[in-house]
C-alpha cells in the first residue's frame, strides 16, 4: 500500500521563502498532471493507514525532525507539495528524510486551477500535505473557497491525515490568521496603533486543523520579534470579534507538532510559544490611533514557552491550553503598557 503527502508553498516578500527553501531548482510542467512541476517516485495512488496531526513550522529553514514526525504518520506513502511560487525544492528534501512512495510538487497560481478537479483529487488522494512559506495573502486569495480549499480540508477533518506548513503556510492552518495582504506587519508600529491597516484579520474562513479554531500563529518569532504583533492580533480579535483567542508562536528553525489527541511537542532548534487569555482580562485600550493598553497588574496574558530539540521536546495540551498539562517548559507573564510590550518569569 502507498501513502500521499501534500507539501504548499509560496512566494512574497513579506514573509521568508528562500531562506524556507534550500533548493531553488524549477521543475517543468508535467503533461496530463496540471499544476505539477516534478515527481519523484512512483505516480499511481495507493492507500496505507494514516496517523493524524499538525505541524505548524515558524520558516527560516527546514525542522528535519518535524518531516520526519510527518512521514511516520503519513505511513511513508505519497507526498503532496502545494505551492504558488513555481519552487519544486521539497521534492529532494522530503525524499531524503525517509521512505515514501512519492512526492509531488504542484504548482497553484490561480482559482481556476485551484478549481480543477483533477488537482483537486490529487490533493484528496494524498496521505500527508504540507504548505510552504511566502505571502499567506496568496494562499488565501487564489485557493480559498475553492475545490483545492476543499481538498485540503478533507484531509484535516475526514482522512485525517499529517497536513503541516512553514511559515506563511503555518500561519493559514490557524482558525484565526493574519493574511499579511498590503505588507508585514511590525511590532512596533502595532502596538502603537493596533487598528493599523497592516493588521488584516481573518475569523475561521479557510483551514480547518483539528484543535486551532480559536488559535491565531505567528511564525519568525523571536528571529523577527514579532511577540508585539502577534499580542496586538490578539487584542483585535478581542476587540472585533468578541473572542478570546489562543497563540502559538513557534520561532525560526522550530515547529510544533500536535498529535491526533491535541498534544504538541516542540521540534528544532529554538523555543516555541503558546499564549493563553483571561475572558476577565480585556484589553483596557485597543482603539485606532492610541497606543495598546493591556495591562492587569503585569498580569494580562500567561505564556508557556518550550524550547524546542531534534527529537522533540516538552508538552503541551493545544486540545484545551490546560496549564497543568504542560511541561518541559517555563511561564512567563505578558503584559503591554503604553504600546511597549513587557515580560517577567512567573
């Protein structure tokens, strides 16, 4: 029996996309394939059991640990590598880090290939997938609401296999997501004003990953220090939307990986966050033009921060964000005072 994997990947420069990719080889369109750009292995479809999970990667690099973790539960079947930026680099990569019986870079640029059956039905035929970095405005753009949006949902939801995403691709397997449309944006510049027209804001209309409905990621963390912005995407989604979201932060170079019952472990080589509101705890100022207020007494948000190994390390429960599920680990609480964001270990 055969296992499919699907890898997306995609182009900006807002967010990472070289430095996400080791290879810079283009592949040419295979006829009778439409939007594949290469395949290695074998092309016809085969079925094999398949493990569920997640793996939200923060870009700068691939977490060999994290593909490894992905095979395993793909059964070592076949790979689907979505992407939008014409880059078959992940063809190699996964094919190197253990047996499967394909991989298979395809190439989506447009909604009228995202509607294309045939693509579609590769998509749905796979045992793993896996979105790559770039412009998550793209990804949102092109494929949502479409039959390739479709596809990889079924994958998360009734096949239930290993889907993950690095960077740009880590932050639409999110519930809640920043898109990024119109540029990047920066800590500092948010916190001063939270209602900046960089911060676009998207409420569970796209992936459906088991467990991150009510999660919202950032990626690059601690390498771009994006520990303001993300808080402030918090704020407004407080503000907006009346709900009270949870993070994920994993930083450069560093994946969490949650299983099928909720459980993440940190793979890499840096630290990954998971932030955690108080419906008590609004933001006391989140208005357009005034600087964030988000204070209680240095108490406005609890964040359990793990530092990442190959083999993966420390525990958490992404199924709930119960804090006494967590381990290998240390808190800290975060608070903004003024739009300046401030930290203390607990």
């Amino acid at each position: 029996m055969r296992i499919k994997i699907i890898f997306t990947a995609i182009t900006a420069t807002t967010l990472c996309f070289s430095a996400c990719n080791q290879h810079t080889e283009q592949l040419p369109t295979i006829p009778g394939r439409p939007g594949s750009i290469g395949i290695i292995g074998d092309t016809a479809d085969v079925t094999t059991p398949v493990q569920g999970g997640v793996a939200l990667i923060g870009g700068g690099g691939n977490v060999d640990g994290a593909f490894q973790w992905m095979i395993n539960r793909s059964g070592g079947g076949d790979v689907v590598v979505l992407t939008a930026s014409g880059n078959g680099s992940y063809n190699h990569d996964i094919d190197s880090l253990g047996k499967v019986n394909s991989v298979e870079t395809l190439n989506i640029t447009s909604r009228e290939l995202a509607n294309n059956d045939t693509v579609a039905n590769t998509i749905r035929n796979a045992e793993m997938l896996f979105i790559a970095g770039g412009d998550q405005s793209r990804y949102m753009n092109q494929w949502r609401n479409t039959k390739v949006n479709a596809a990889i949902n079924y994958l998360l939801q009734e096949k239930k296999v290993p889907v993950g995403g690095t960077s740009a691709g880590c932050a639409i397997l999110s519930g809640l997501y920043y898109s990024g449309e119109g540029g990047s944006a920066v800590s500092d510049s948010v916190l001063a004003n939270p209602y900046d027209s960089l911060v676009t804001l998207y409420n569970n209309d796209f992936l459906q990953a088991p467990y991150l409905q009510l999660v919202i990621s950032d990626q690059h963390y601690l390498k771009r220090g994006r520990e303001g912005r993300h808080v402030t995407f918090m704020s407004r989604i407080i503000k907006d939307h009346g709900i009270f979201p949870r993070g994920i932060a994993p930083d450069e170079k560093t994946a969490v990986c949650i299983d099928a019952q909720g459980m993440a472990k940190v793979f890499g080589v840096s630290k990954a966050c998971f932030i955690l509101t108080d419906s008590l705890k609004k933001p006391e100022l989140c208005e357009k033009g005034q600087p964030l207020q988000w204070n209680y007494n240095g108490q406005a948000l609890k964040v359990y921060e793990i530092p990442a190994s190959a083999t993966g390390n420390g525990s958490f429960s992404v199924a709930d964000f119960d804090p006494a599920k967590a381990s290998g680990g240390a808190w800290y609480c975060w608070w903004v005072e003024n739009g300046h964001l401030h930290k203390k270990a607990i």
